[in-house]
C-alpha cells in the first residue's frame, strides 16, 4: 500500500490537500477518521462563509460567475481590500498573527476560492447573514460576502465529490495512529481502519486533522481551567492526537496554545455539535441587546464593534462569568433583526410583558440585581442619538461602570425575550508550525522532510480572535499549498 500523497483529515483543509495533490500525482489518499455518516470535521458545521479581498463585483464574478445583472443592481458588495483584510487580521489578533503567512492567506484567498469553483464548489453571495436590507437595496456590511452553496455540508460533498472524481481515495473509519518516520523524514503513517491497524507507505503526508477542541484534557491544559466545561460546536473527532503525533515527530509547536475560538451557544446544546443543528446554537444578535449573568450583572460591552469581530471571544467571557452561562436580552423592537438562529425549536427561552416578570424567568439569576441593572441600562442610553445598525452608531451609554458602545437600544417595548448561552467552542488557536510552503518545521527550524500541514492544527494564524469566515480560507489556501507542494516533493 503505497502512495505519492497521503492526507489526514477529511474537511475543508484536507480534501483542498489532496485535489492540489491529484494535480501533480496519481495515488493520493484521504483518511478520515469519521465514519461516512459524520465525516467532513468541523467545516461540514459551518455556514460556509469564507473570507476573501475583493476589489468589487468583478472580482467577486470570479468565484461567483452565476450572479446575475439583477443581483448585482440590488446589491451595495463595496470592497473588501487586502489591505483591508490584513488590517482586520493585525487588529482582531492584536498584530500576533505571523506575517508572512497572514499575507499568503490574504493575497491567495480570492484565487484559492476560484480554483475551488474550478474544481466543483459553487459559491453564491452571503446575503442572509451578512448584508443589511435597506430601502430594498442589500448592503454588505462586513466584508465577508462569499458563502459555500450548501453551507458547511454542500461544501464538504461537493469537495467529497470533486475527489472521487478526480480518483483520490477516500477511507472513512480510518483514524491514524501513527506517523511513520526515519532519519530521512516521514515515510508514512500507521492507520487504524475499520478496527484493524495497516501501514501505509507515502512519499508525503499532509496533516489537516484539526484543533483539540474536542478533547476537555487537552483544553483544561492548555486553554485553562473550566475549559473542559465547554460545548463543543463541531465534530467530535478532532481531539488533538495528529498535533500530539507530530510534535512526538519533533515538530514545533506555535501560535497561541492557551486561545481559541468561542462564542455564545444554547445552554442546553449537546456535549458536541448536532449536524442536524449546524451551527443554529449559536447566539450572534447580543450587539441589538444586553447579557446578564448569575449575579444580574451584565460584564460585556455587547455593542463593541461588528458581530464578526469580537464575536470569536465572547465565548471565553461567558465561560468565565459564574456558572459558565448567561442570559441574552431583547425587547420587542430589535424582534425582526433577531438573526434566524433564535427561530429554532432548540432554543432556552423566556417571554414576559414586563421586565419584572421576565427577570423572576431567568434560572439561576439574581432577579432583583438583574432588574436594578436592566433599569441602570434603560437610564444610561443615549436615546438622543439614532440607532443604525449598518454603521458603529454611537448610541452607546453614558456612565456605567460597563459600557455600550453602539447600537443600545432602551429595553421598552413588550414583549420581552431573554436567550440562555453558555460557551461553544470552535476551534484552538495553537498548533504546528509551518513555513510558506506549508512544510512542518521541527523544533531544530527545519523543515521535517515529506511532512506538511494545513487548517485548524496550525498555529500561529489566529490569536486570542479571529475575523468570521477565516478558518475555511484558511484551510484552503494552505491546504492547496501543502498538498500541491507534498505532491512536487514526492518526485525525490
Ligand atoms: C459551528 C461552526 C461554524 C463555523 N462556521 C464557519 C464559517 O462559516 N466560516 C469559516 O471560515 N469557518 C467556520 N468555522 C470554522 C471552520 O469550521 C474551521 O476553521 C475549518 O473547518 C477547519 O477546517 P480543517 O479542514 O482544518 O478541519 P476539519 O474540517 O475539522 O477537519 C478535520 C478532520 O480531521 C479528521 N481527523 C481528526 N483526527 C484524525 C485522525 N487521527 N485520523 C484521521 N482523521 C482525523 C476529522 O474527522 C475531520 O474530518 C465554523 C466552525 C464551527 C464548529
């Protein structure tokens, strides 16, 4: 058993891997530890949304050729600049994020989403998510403007598809246990498939098994304690073991082991995510109301910037607040700009005429403390200025120990609406370190020869945050770089 390119992982970053790999060499295999049924990792969980620089449509008419004349009259798509992308890269990472590949993964992420449309993916605009209606006109407010037809699992089948078509092989239940190595470098990987453990001989290996959020060992280790009383929001199957085997190997690890990406999810969502759910647990319209907590407090700045910004680490702050939850509150007036995720049946809901009944619903809350903040809120806003949701407003409050900084909107129209949430958590920010060619460096600075890595097991991208829609860009960009340079490799 023999192959030019092996790849680990079956999600995004790896079938990007292996369809770069295809194109220089015949035998390319995929193993995915997952059975069929569940198979895909994290990015079958997502939205689909990926980030890419655009300098207007016609940029965006090379990853979206089906727009029509129509579309494009109805639609305000702006720019979206690679000095834009890098900027929001440097901020959101606290100017962190390793230079030289944050440039690779700007410049090359409008191109890496047209060769996926070559390769089969289709892509339309985001528009239910990410543009604002106004005055029947979509206006894009964030940047991030390009969605996978199908989400997270149209995308993963057609790249599933696009595979078997261009004749990779493609394992499910096959988890690797093992990377085979000599002085040389790597020379293959040892796999559990089906139960029964095989050797397979590769003249490379791209790892794209992801993060280890879905092992509490290894996130009360390195995230910290309480981590381990996170909900995981994707697959089960990312635990962390390929990192672990490849630092074993003597790769180096990078980036920042103690972040990763959290957000505010249902209280009450399973231990990991639901396919059937997706990513519908989230909890994303906070900046159009306010949290509390146990103690009745709120402990946010919930109009800080964008929902795509600080979004990623809010996560942590909910986790940290006592009893790992808190409650998201509405009023009647910011109803219909609940985004579709507070629709769901799945939902830990309450509804009340007044405030005071509404707080005595809150479980596990302080109701009288709550109430006294929600009308210390109510006082604070500046109702002189007008809310717009479509700019940072600047109606924000005056004098709270706590601030809210746009978009505050006074708590007054029945009915009200308060959302239970805990953490859900994404995906770890730690992992291998790469070079630009997406070679795994070893502790020593070299390259560790006939190794490559891509997606969420590398490190040194994402620090303490990260812009919505950046993983996926990132597992293609760099997949297509390590499996297309795996491939080139293996002609030695
Ligand atoms: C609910 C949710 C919504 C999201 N929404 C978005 C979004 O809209 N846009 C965006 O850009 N990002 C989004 N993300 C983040 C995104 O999912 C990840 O950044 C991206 O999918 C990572 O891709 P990957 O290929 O590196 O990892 P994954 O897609 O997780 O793939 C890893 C694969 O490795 C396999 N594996 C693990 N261990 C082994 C082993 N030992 N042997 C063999 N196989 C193994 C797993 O089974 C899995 O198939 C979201 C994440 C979640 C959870």
């Amino acid at each position: 058993m023999t192959y030019d390119v092996v790849v680990i992982g079956g999600g995004n970053a790896a079938f990007c891997a292996a369809l770069a790999a295809r194109e220089r060499k015949e035998r390319v295999l995929v193993l995915e530890r997952a059975p069929e049924d569940e198979s895909g990792g994290n990015s079958r969980f997502t939205a689909g949304l990926m980030r890419v620089a655009y300098a207007g449509v016609d940029d965006l008419k090379k990853v979206m050729p089906d727009l029509s004349a129509e579309e494009i009259a109805r639609t305000d798509f702006g720019t979206y600049t690679e000095d834009q992308f890098l900027d929001d890269m440097a901020r959101v990472t606290e100017y962190r994020c390793d230079p030289d590949l944050t440039e690779i993964l700007v410049k090359r992420s409008l191109d890496t989403v047209a060769w996926m449309r070559g390769k089969g993916v289709r892509f339309t605009a985001a528009w239910g998510r990410q543009a604002f209606n106004i005055g029947g006109r979509f206006k894009f407010w964030g940047g991030l403007t390009v969605e996978a037809v199908g989400g997270g699992p149209g995308l993963v089948e057609s790249l599933t598809n696009s595979a078997k078509k261009h004749g990779i092989d493609v394992w499910y239940r096959a988890r690797v246990t093992g990377l085979l190595m000599d002085d040389d470098g790597v020379k293959g990987v040892r796999v559990r498939r089906e139960g029964k453990t095989v050797e397979v001989m590769a003249k490379s290996v791209v790892l794209a098994a992801g993060g280890f959020q879905a092992n509490p060992e290894m996130r009360a280790r390195y995230l910290g304690p309480g981590w381990e009383l996170a909900k995981g929001r994707g697959t089960r199957f990312n635990t962390g073991d390929v990192i672990r085997m490849a630092l074993d190997a003597g790769a180096a690890p990078a980036g920042n082991w103690s972040g990763c990406h959290a957000v505010a999810w249902e209280r009450n969502a399973p231990e990991f995510g639901d396919l059937a759910v997706g990513d519908q647990f989230q909890k994303h319209s906070y900046p159009w109301g306010v949290y509390v907590n146990a103690t009745g407090r709120r402990f946010v700045d919930e109009g800080a910037d964008f929902r795509n910004y600080p979004y990623a680490k809010y996560g942590g702050v909910i986790l940290r607040q006592p009893g790992q939850f808190a409650w998201q509150i509405f009023d009647a007036k910011v109803k219909a700009q609940l985004r579709d995720e507070y629709k769901i049946r799945q939902v830990t809901k309450r509804t009340a005429n007044t405030l005071e009944e509404l707080v005595k619903q809150l479980d596990d809350v302080d109701a009288e403390a709550a109430l006294a903040e929600l009308k210390a809120y109510n006082a604070a806003v500046r109702t002189d200025i007008a809310f717009n949701p479509n700019v940072k407003d600047g109606r924000g409050t005056q004098g709270l120990a706590i601030p809210k900084s746009n978009w505050a909107n006074t708590l007054d129209t029945p009915p009200y609406e308060a959302y239970a949430v805990t953490c859900g958590i994404t995906f770890t920010f730690g992992g291998l370190r790469i070079n630009t060619d997406a070679q795994v460096m070893s502790t020593d600075g070299e390259p560790i020869p006939g190794l490559f890595a891509a997606g969420e097991l590398v490190g040194g991208i994402f620090y303490f945050n990260y812009p919505g829609g950046t993983g996926l860009t990132n597992g293609a960009v760099f997949g297509r770089i390590a499996g297309s340079n795996a491939a080139a490799g293996s002609d030695h």
